[in-house]
C-alpha cells in the first residue's frame, strides 16, 4: 500500500450558489488546516473562519467544519470549509489546498473511501448516487431504503441461506458415513425450494427498483402516416415531434423520457417503415431498427383505419429483432370500425387506441406497467441497478445449477462447487468480493466531490 493522498474537491455544483463548499479528505487534514485558516478547529464545531492564501491574504471566510477520523463521510479526516457560492472563489480554495498539499479528487472519490474504510457497502454506495440521480419522489424513497442498508440486509439474508444450503452439503460429503444417502434427503429438495423462493422475492424487489431507476425503453414503430408522432405526443403531453399528414416525416429518431406514476418511460419516435424513400429516409429507417434491437418493447402503430386487420405488422414482423416484445397499437379507433377484437387473435398483444382523441391511452399506459411488472404502490421498494439483477440472476443459475447436479447424479462436489459461486454473485453486490475493475466503473460514475 502506498501513501494515502488527501484529495478535495467542491462538494456543491459549479455555479453560483449562496454557498460553497470544499471538501478535503485525508491524512494531511490537520496540516492543510493549520496553514489555510492558522489553526485547527475543534472537532465537529462550525468554526468561523478567515481561508488565507500563500500572502495570509484572505480568499475568502466562511463556517470551517472538521471531523476526525474515523467519524466522517469517509472514515478518514475530513475538512469542509463552506464558504461563498462563487466559481472562481471556489477554484481559488482548492487550487490553494492542492499547493500545500492535497489533490484533486476523481469523481465519486470521497465514497469510494467511504466504502474502502467499511463506511457503508457497495450497494449502498451506489445508493447514494441513486439518491442524487432521482428523478421522482418514489425513486428518492427506494434510493433511501437503499441506504439506509434495506437491499444489503436482503442480500445478507439471501447469502446466509446459500451458506447454510453449502454447509449442509460440504457436511454430507465429508463426512459420507454419517447419513446414508444425505443427498437424497427429502429436506434438502426442500432446503432447495425455501432458498428458489428466497430468490423470488429479492428479485422482484430489486426489478422494481431497478425499474424506478432505470425505467423502461420503448420504441414506437410502423409505417408512415400510422400515426406514431401523434401517439409519442399524446405520451408526452406536449407536441415533442412533428406531426404532419405527408409520410416520411419523421427522419431521425426523437427521444423522450416520461413519468409513468413515478416509473420513466423513454420513448423513441423513429422514421416509418417502408421501401423506396429518400437516403436521409433509408438512414432513419436503420436507425429506427437499431433502437428496436435495444429496446425494452416495441409498440407497432397500425392505421386502423386502413388496414384493421394489422397486415402491416405480418409483413414487417420478419424484418423485425426477433427477441423485442411487441404491442400492436391499432390507432385512429376515431376513424375506425370494425377493428378486430384484442383477444381472439393469437400473436402479440393489442392495444385500440386514438392518439387523436386520447382514448385508449391510459389503457396503453397501464400495460405498459403490467408488461415491466411495475406496481404502482410503494412495498418497500429498494433502489437497485442492472448490475443487481444480473448478479441475483446468475446466483439464482448457480442454485438451479446446485440442484439439478443433486437431482441427476447426486454429485456432492459439484452441488457445494456451484452453491460457492452464488455466495460469490451475491457478494458481488454488497462489495464484499469485487475486482478493482469493478470498482472502478461505479466510482468513475460518481458525480465529482461525492
Ligand atoms: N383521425 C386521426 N388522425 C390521426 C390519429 N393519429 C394520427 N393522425 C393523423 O395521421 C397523420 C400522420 O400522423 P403522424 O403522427 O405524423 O404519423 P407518423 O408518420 O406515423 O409519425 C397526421 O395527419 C395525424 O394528424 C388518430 O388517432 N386519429
Ligand atoms: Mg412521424
């Protein structure tokens, strides 16, 4: 281990704000103190102070806060000088604290210690950032019960029922002739069955949250005229892409994020599809394929009114990503009759709407839920990431994994082996088995001065 630097940064956003404030974390603390305000406050006291540079010429004054180490954000000593919200007064602090000794911080530094000094675990780190990133009410509650270590607890309690799963297993096999045919155990199929069951419910839990977070994306496809810049504005409530009665209009792709009862929706208008338009049209057109491949479900706007029976749909389904849900949106249901009725067709799911009018669109928003699993009342929602549920989902492999080596060749080392790498998923999530590179990569993400 080398010498741990003392690093700083402006802890509040650039600008101009009433205030501003420095934040120095480190061993160098106390120095840094001494030389910029002439001494060292008492602990934790606000301390009113002149921030002097190299001529004891005042940059600034202002609160002078310190706490030592280990009771601070970050576990080391910690020194925040608040002082007024001004880009250059702000610049000139950390420019004299980084002469007489400190560095500059890398984005998310300061909780990247905080993690390092066991402050809080790499969930709940993220947390944070989640709770900084919120963009709804329900997303500060998820990112809250998240820091306040719900989601960790979750996770601890599902590691506990693997371990103790892998106990009751190494046991079986070190020691054989103590229980005939322990692998046959009925209470073991059961042992397994308890733990899936564990699985489902931290799953459900962390989809919802990483739901709040992340939302979903839907792209809005079909042919010109179907009406799909119609129904991306009827979404978003405003007029966000143009709408004019001459095919081809719309050429690149128009990104908007709305709110559905607090899950983001980003919904992408793109160029219709056909055959034989202009090479700024074809180029849309790919383009318009691309964000299907990516995207969470496509809804396929049919003109109801021309073609009831969705034929547009059975031509173009051949050319479409293969593993993207679809919805069928008949529109124009104004102009319409004679739309087929939604159940009695096999194929994908099918939704009547106008976008002229409105009707039908809070039944498409209400699937649109349904269809991501999102529930609308808040039960104890954690905020979590994708990084999450692929770690949950490839526990969950390693325990079905565990258990069909039990069921087929009663191999108790193979059974134990897989039973390790879920512990090991799993403790992907709270940090406590992470590689630098993975550190790295939520860190980076931080804003600066977190
Ligand atoms: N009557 C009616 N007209 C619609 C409806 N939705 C779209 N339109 C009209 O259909 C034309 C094409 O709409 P637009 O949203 O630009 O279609 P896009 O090419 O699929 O993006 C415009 O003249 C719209 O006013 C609808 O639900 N009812
Ligand atoms: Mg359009």
């Amino acid at each position: 281990m080398g010498k741990i630097d003392t690093i700083v940064a402006a802890a509040t956003p650039p600008g101009r704000g009433g205030v501003g404030i420095v934040r120095i974390s480190g061993p160098k603390v106390p120095e840094i103190a001494a030389v910029i305000l002439g001494e060292l406050p008492l602990p934790r006291r606000a301390t009113f102070a002149r921030f002097l540079d190299s001529h004891q010429d005042t940059i600034d004054a202002g609160l002078a806060l310190f706490f030592p180490a280990p009771h601070s954000y970050t576990g080391e000593h910690v020194l925040e000088l608040q002082g007024h919200g001004g880009a250059v007064v702000i610049e000139s602090l950390v420019a004299r604290i980084i002469e007489i000794g400190g560095r500059r911080a890398q984005p998310g530094e300061f909780t990247q210690r905080a993690f390092l000094n066991d402050k809080l675990d790499l969930a709940q780190a993220e947390a944070i950032a989640d709770l900084i990133d919120a963009g709804s009410r329900a997303a500060v509650r998820a990112a809250m019960r998240s820091l306040q270590g719900e989601f960790s607890a979750m996770i601890r309690g599902l590691t506990d029922a693997v371990i103790e799963l892998r106990t009751y297993v190494e046991a079986a096999i070190d020691f054989p002739e103590e229980e005939v045919d322990f692998l046959a155990d009925e209470q073991l199929a059961e042992r397994f069955q308890a733990v899936s069951d564990h699985f489902d419910g931290v799953e459900q839990s962390a989809r919802q949250g990483r739901l709040l977070r992340e939302g979903m994306t839907v792209v809005i496809a079909g042919r010109p005229n179907a009406g799909k810049s119609s129904l991306l504005n009827k979404l978003a409530g405003y007029e966000a892409a143009i709408v004019t009665a001459i095919p081809g209009t719309t050429r690149d792709v128009v990104r908007e994020r709305i709110d559905i009862d607090g899950m983001p929706l980003h919904v992408l208008d793109t160029a219709g599809l056909r055959q034989g338009g202009d090479v700024v049209e074809e180029e849309g057109i790919r383009r318009a394929k691309v964000e299907m491949t990516r995207a969470d479900r496509v809804l396929f706007v049919i003109d109801a009114s021309e073609d009831p029976s969705g034929s547009a749909f059975h031509e173009e389904s051949g050319r479409m990503p293969p593993d993207v849900p679809v919805t069928l949106i008949f529109n124009k249901c104004d102009l319409a009759v004679g739309i087929p009725v939604a159940d009695t067709m096999a194929g994908p799911p099918r939704i009547t709407v106008s976008a002229a009018t409105g009707k039908g669109i809070d039944a498409l928003r209400a699937h649109l839920k349904l269809c991501m699993g999102y529930q609308t009342v808040d039960t104890g929602t954690v905020s979590a990431r994708q990084r999450h549920l692929e770690s949950l989902s490839r526990a969950r492999r390693n325990v079905d994994e565990a258990q069909r080596q039990l069921q087929d060749r009663r191999a108790g080392e193979l059974v134990a082996e897989e039973l390790r790498g879920a512990q090991q998923a799993l403790n992907e999530i709270t940090g406590e088995f992470t590689t630098e590179d993975l550190l790295g990569r939520i860190f980076s993400s931080f804003c600066i001065g977190k």
